[in-house]
C-alpha cells in the first residue's frame, strides 16, 4: 500500500489483497464492489507496483473514451505518491540516413496485407522518435476519430470508421513521405505527419513524462506545435507503465497485434484491467457480429448510379445483384420476420439469390467476388482523390462472401426490423464472446471488475476465464443503514399476469402515485423494463408529447420523461434539468442511458423506483443465446434472462448512491424480485411504503 495516494478504507484495502494475491499467482479475478468503493485506485496500486517489479506492463481497458480520464488522473496521484517527479527521458539515438525509406518500405508493407483491422496502416517508429523505454509515463490511447486533426477539418472523415480512417492515414503518410525523399507522387498528404517526422521529439517526450497527460491534453499540446497526436501517442507507447486504451484495441485481434508491437511486449508481458467489465460479454458479441440491411444495399445503388454500372459474371451486372439482394432481404422477412426480428437458416440467403438468379452458389460467389474488386477500385479511387476509401458495394459484396464461410455453431441467423427507419438487416449474431475474449487466458493476470457483476460464475463462464480463479463480492463500501431497498410483494408487470388481470395497471399506477407523494420533496427516479411498459403506466398520450401526465399520477411534482430515440444533447438536457431540480420526477427506461451511464450524486436522486423486473425480451435473438448456453452449461434461463436482469435492477439501484456519505431509498414495484435476493441480499418486502420512506430519512428505522 505504499503507493496509495489517499487513507486507504477497508473495502480499498481489500481490494487490493486480493488483486495483489492474483499477481503474485499469475492468474485471473473477477471482483465486485459497489459504486464509490474506489476500484480504480485500487486495481491501479497493486497493477503498477507488480509491473515495477516484475517488469510488466498494465493494460487498462475502458468502455468508453471518457472513462481514460479517471485512470490518468489516478496515475499521477500514484507517481506523486511515489516521489518520482519528472522522470528522465531516454536519449533518442541519432536518426538513421535512410529514416524515410524505413518508414515508407513499413506503410508499403501493412498498406499491401493489413487492411482488416481498425487501426492498419500504422509504422513502426524509427529515428528521432525511437528510444529505450522509461515505463515512467501513462498513455490513454484512443481511435484516429478522436486523435487525428484531419478529422475536424473534412466533414466526411468525422463519418468514418475506423478502417476507413486508417487506409485514409496511411495513402497520406505514403505520399507525404516520398515527396519527403524527393519523389512526390502529386496526392493528398499530411502535414501533421510531415512535422512529427522532422520533429526530434525531444520537447513532446520531456513534456508527456513531465504531466502524464490524458489523451486531450495531449491532442491540445500536439496541435499547438503542429504534429500528429495520434502518431506521437503510438511513440510514447514503448516508454509507458501504463496503457488505457478502448476495449478495441485488445479484442479485435489485429488491433491487438499492433498494440503489442507499438508496445513492444508481449501477452504474458501484460497485466490486464477490465474496467466495467459488465459491458465486456456485449461488446465483443457486437465486435464479432455481421449484418447488412436495405438501407446499405440502397447506398450500393447510388454508388453505382455515382461511379457507373460493372458487368459480372456472364449475363449480370452489378446492379443486378444489388437488386436481388433487396429481394431476397425482402423474402427472407415475409418468410421468417415475427414482430421485430426471425431466425432464419443460415442457406436462407444463398437459395434465395439462386432462385432469383436462376443459377448456383459458385456463380453468386464469382459474381460477389467480382463485385469486391470493383468496390476495391472504387475505394483506391477516393483514397487518391484525398477522400475517404469507402465502397457500399465493397461492404455488400463482403458481407455475402463472408455469410457463406460462416460457422454458424456460435452465430444466430436473423433477420431483423429497424426501429424508426424500418430497414431490414440479415444479422449473424455472435453468440459466443469467449471467441474473442478467450485471449485474456493468456495474458500474465487479468482483473475483472464491476459494481454490478453478479452473478460472478456467468461473466467467468461467457468470458472464458479459468474455472478456478477467484470470484470475490464485497459489501457496499457505505453503511448498511444508508441504503434501504424493499419490494412490493403483491403486485406484478408480468405480461401473462397482465393480460388475465385487467386491474392489476391500474393498482401498479395506484401504487406508483403513492411512492411518489411519499418521496414529495426528493429527486426521485422511476424506471421501467421499457418504453412500452412506461407508456401503459403512464399513458400513451401523455408519453407521445412528453408535456403531461396520466391524471392518474397528479402527484402535484415537476416530471422529466425520457422520450423513445431521444437525441443525446436533449438527454443530457434532460438530466441536467433534473438534477437542478427540488423533488422532481424523471421517468425513464431501465438499462438506457440514464439508469447505467450518468451520475446523480448527493441530493440529487434520494428515491429510485423500479416498476417491473428488466427481464430481456423474449426476441428470436433471446432464445437462440438462451439455448446456445442451455447446450453449453445447462443454464440458459440463468445466464442469459436473469443474470442480465440483476445486473440492470443493480445498476439502476446503484445511480443513487455513490458516497458513503449519501443515503437511498429503493422500491421495486413487482412481487418477482424475491428471486434476486442473492444479488441483493438487504432487500426486503415492503409492508408500508407511505410511512416506511419518509421514516427512513428521517432515522426512525
């Protein structure tokens, strides 16, 4: 604990025993500890320390860009802790004469066989760059959609994604370099990257191990001299202790494969920290997944009306194909399409386009193939032009030539219905994260935490860990008497219940109107299963304008709904005005972006109320996940309908307290969450919420 920048607490110090237990060991943890425990000054400590002495490395992987922050700022509580001050810099060895056919000969290389991952393009740093590592600096990683200057000057690069962004850098640095040489090929460049290759790097190196900047600091400082972030980061990597970087760039394996030579280790070098690793098991199935819709194939369409029509195959031509394509999307759905979404066989696509084709598998894939190389050609054509290389018939033409190379053992076959848009997509849904998540087996040690992880064995099972690594839960890091949760015992949103019992809403109403003026005077949140059971609560008129409420609920209290799609500015607004608000009511959806991803702290949210159990929708997707892992554990109910339930009923419960300081009333307005007392044990039935709430703030209880 020498390196603890604060007085440690009880739950920290347990925290980092049982991290510094798994380092030691060489293995794995999944821990759980409450919202304001400090997990990540406590996963930090232990993770450098070891690194120190054992001469690793740690990955910090966040799930979002923003999370980077909290990391960077802890590290330099640590090294201050630690005296080191401002650490030396190595002296950069002298650059080689032939600096600029190194880094051309490595654009060449990756430009001819990397264009996959999300991040290609990249060269290795040679010359004034280049110097043995300090490990005395942090380094927050992130995308070129955030790091490159390039993207804030041309509209269209704000729109790319991340392969396209890369093959857009590397055609620039390419150029930019053999004009550098003497040899200028006359297309776009960068004169970022022309500045960081004449740049000593000296200045940003002394800078980076002076103030261990977080990633817009560092973006700020590049820009005032005029070099490239994104390339300066990648230089800084060698010399770093610690990386915090998206998810990503560890689970994509290419990405992967870059990090660690930018690097320069190894994966038994690595000590791994997932950062709210509940989102870990969704983000690599999203990762792994394929789909397509109508709305892609029709930007296919205009493509070739833009760029021209190509024959394949014999009698066919491009458009052809595309058109077949909304065919058969169009088939599949009135075949197999059930409310929002159908699973469909994984032949369904191709024995439709051969029907419509009148021809066979070979041919479609000839012709698909064809099609790869005229939207290749369009994509080199753009990426000359100093535009971004993207092809709609490219991604068409790909996602049909990879459909058919599936194994669809660990993917679902669907078919599914946009929202607003109403588009068709045909989706191989990845059922199976441990596909890709599998690696952190491999790692030195990984730790895996959350405040809502539980139940423990289901993330250790979808992850892929080791079946006998240490599952830790630790108690709420605040007294047991500053949060009290009960729950209704009589009442139900159950969907059968609900549709033989036709006073069971209106007692849901009734009950719901009494919690909110026994909690008159305090920010309270009401949240629910979904925009469907919210609209049936309060009334679908009321809901449709978002002005008024079901006369029902005339609780004389300010309300804030949150409106199905609504704009991420009008959310944040939303929040905003709440928590501004004395005793106001918002009403919103569980496991959305107000119950999971923003802070209400002190006063402003005392009183959560929860109206049904977030069970997931009973969707085509749902069964096919709950009987993969019926199949593969025995447990599709309990992995793949309860477990994320739990985690949804804690995250919204734990959005109202995040201090030792702060207290919290929850109520759970359905009888059915008796069944999550294991992942809520100090929940209790509720007897008289009208004097039970009010009594609780005031200490009775």
């Amino acid at each position: 604990m020498d390196l603890f920048p604060y007085e440690a607490r009880a739950i920290q110090k347990d925290i980092v025993r049982n991290i510094e237990t798994t380092l030691r060991d060489g293995g794995h943890i999944v821990l759980e500890a409450g919202t304001g425990s400090g997990k990540t000054i406590s996963a930090l400590v232990p993770s450098i320390h070891h690194a120190y002495v054992h001469g690793k490395r740690v990955l910090y992987l966040t799930r979002t860009n923003s999370q980077q922050k909290q990391v960077v700022e802890e590290f330099r509580r640590i090294r201050k802790k630690a005296g080191d001050g401002e650490l030396p810099s190595p002296n950069p060895p002298p650059a080689p004469a032939d600096v600029y056919e190194e880094v051309l000969r490595e654009i060449n290389s990756e430009m001819d066989g990397l264009e996959d991952d999300g991040i290609s393009g990249q060269v290795r740093d040679v010359g004034p760059w280049e110097g043995g590592p300090g490990r005395g600096i942090c380094v927050a990683l992130q995308g070129r959609n955030n790091m490159c200057p390039l993207t804030s000057e041309e509209a269209e690069f704000i729109t790319g994604t991340p392969d396209e962004l890369s093959k857009m850098c590397s055609e620039r640095k390419k150029n930019t370099t053999s004009r550098m040489m003497g040899r200028p090929q006359g297309g776009p460049e960068c004169r970022f990257f022309s500045a960081y290759l004449l740049d000593d790097g000296m200045e940003m190196r002394r800078w980076a191990a002076r103030t261990c900047p977080t990633a817009e600091e560092l973006v700020t400082e590049c820009l005032r001299i005029g070099i490239c972030p994104y390339e300066v980061t990648k230089a800084l990597l060698p010399e770093a202790v610690l990386v915090t970087a998206p998810y990503i760039y560890f689970l994509a394996p290419f990405i992967r494969r870059r990090l660690l030579e930018w690097m320069g280790c190894s994966l038994e070098d690595l000590i791994v920290v997932v950062d709210e690793a509940h989102n870990l098991a969704s983000f690599a199935r999203e990762l792994s997944s394929i789909s397509i819709s109508t709305g892609t194939v029709r930007l296919a369409l205009a493509e070739v009306e833009s760029m021209g029509d190509h024959r394949i195959g014999k009698l066919h031509t491009i458009r052809d194909f595309l058109d077949m394509c909304l065919g058969a999307l169009s088939g599949i759905a009135e075949e197999y399409l059930i409310d929002e979404d159908g699973l469909v066989p994984p032949s369904a696509l191709s024995e439709t386009m051969m029907m419509l084709f009148r021809t066979n598998s070979n041919r479609l894939e000839q012709m698909a193939a064809e099609m790869m190389h005229h939207g290749q050609a369009i994509q080199d054509i753009r990426k000359a032009r100093g535009k971004l290389p993207r092809s709609y018939i490219h991604r068409v033409a790909s996602f049909y030539l990879t459909w058919q190379e599936l194994e669809f053992d660990s993917f679902s076959p669907l078919i599914v219905k946009g929202g607003r848009s109403g588009d068709l997509s045909l989706e191989a849904y990845a059922m199976d994260p441990s596909i890709i998540t599998g690696v952190l087996s491999a790692v030195h040690s990984s730790v895996h935490m959350s405040g809502t992880l539980s139940p423990l064995n289901e993330y250790r099972d979808t992850i892929g860990l080791p079946e006998d690594i240490p599952l830790v839960k630790l108690p709420p890091p605040f007294p047991a008497c500053n949060r009290r949760i009960v729950f209704d015992n009589e009442l139900t949103t159950s969907h059968e219940v609900l549709s033989r019992d036709p006073e069971m809403l209106p007692r849901i109403r009734d009950r719901l109107a009494q919690v909110l003026k026994a909690s008159k005077g305090r920010n309270t949140a009401v949240f629910f299963p979904s925009f469907d059971t919210l609209s049936a609560v309060m009334g679908s008129s009321e809901l449709e304008d978002g002005t008024t409420l079901s006369p029902s609920l005339d609780v004389e209290r300010e309300m804030f709904v949150e409106i199905r799609r609504s704009p991420q500015g009008e959310l944040m607004e939303l929040a905003g005005d709440f928590r501004n608000s004395r005793g106001g009511v918002l009403m919103s959806v569980i496991g959305g972006r107000l119950s999971e991803g923003m802070d209400f702290p002190g006063e402003t949210l005392e009183v959560v109320v929860i109206v049904g159990i977030p069970y997931p929708k009973p969707t085509a997707r749902q069964r096919a996940l709950a009987s993969f892992y019926d199949v593969r554990f025995g447990k599709g109910w309990e992995y793949t309908v309860h477990a994320p339930a739990a985690r949804r009923l804690l995250q919204a419960v734990g959005r109202m307290i995040r201090s030792e300081n702060e207290r919290g009333y929850a109520f759970i307005i359905d009888r059915r969450a008796r069944h999550f007392l294991d992942e809520i044990p100090d929940m209790q039935p509720a007897e008289n919420v009208i004097s039970d709430l009010p009594g609780f703030f005031e200490g009775k209880l």
